[in-house]
C-alpha cells in the first residue's frame, strides 16, 4: 500500500496539502490555514472519479463563506440561537458568528490556522495531525 503527500500554494496564505493513495488514485486534499478543511475527497468508483465534497475552487471562495463547507465543526456543529444554551443548570453564552440569523454556528475554527504536527503512514493508512495555531 502506498500513498503520497503533496504541497501546492492556493493563494496568498493558503495552502493545499494532498495524500493520494497510489493504487486506488482516490485522493484528499485539506488547507490547513482554513480550519484544515477537507476541499476535496476525490473516490474511484467503478474506474470513475468522483469529488464527493463540495469543495472551494478559489482562495475568493472561502473568504466569502467560511462557515462549514468541508469545515471541521468544533467545538459543536449546527446553530445555537442566540448563542445560548443552559448545561446542567448554568445559563452559557456564545459568540455570534452568524449575525444575520443571530446564532451561533458550527463552532469557532473554520477560520484559524492549523499547523500539520506530524503526517505519514501508520500500517495501511495514511494520518495527518493537526495542531490549532490559536
């Protein structure tokens, strides 16, 4: 089983890292200074290839709607109204990332960096890990 890891510069400041399966072609690529979004996860089926994420084509892209597509969704997915919620008798608030429905959404990463810690194969995978630059 082999893999490969590759590199290309998306824009100003971002950056499209790929691991590609060599004997499958199936293939992700993730930018790592946009919440280490997964933009694509390219299948071979049936000797066809699919993009089964819908991924950013330009840097413009995500600037203009960063708020999930292939975005990691921490620390909780969907829409908190109001930014409120109540835990085990505690009233919480959250910041508003989503001002024109005034909820919070989808966490609060889609847009930090992300710094790649360590990448390779482990047995017959391939592991990217991933630190918050916060």
């Amino acid at each position: 089983m082999s893999f490969s890891e590759t590199h290309e510069q998306f824009g100003p400041g971002l950056t499209k890292m790929y691991v590609r399966h060599e004997e499958t072609g199936n293939e992700i690529a993730v930018i790592p200074e946009s919440g280490a979004r997964l933009n694509h996860f390219l299948v071979n089926l049936h000797g066809e290839t699919i993009d089964i994420i819908d991924g950013y084509d330009t840097p413009e892209e995500i600037k203009a709607e960063h708020y999930a597509r292939g975005s990691l969704l921490a620390p909780f997915p969907n829409r908190i109204a109001d930014g409120k919620y109540t835990f085990k008798g505690k009233d919480h608030t959250l910041p508003i990332n989503k001002p024109d429905e005034n909820n919070a959404i989808h966490g609060f990463v889609s847009d930090k960096e992300f710094l790649l810690e360590s990448s390779g194969q482990v047995d017959d995978y391939y592991e990217l890990v991933f630190r918050c630059a916060l």
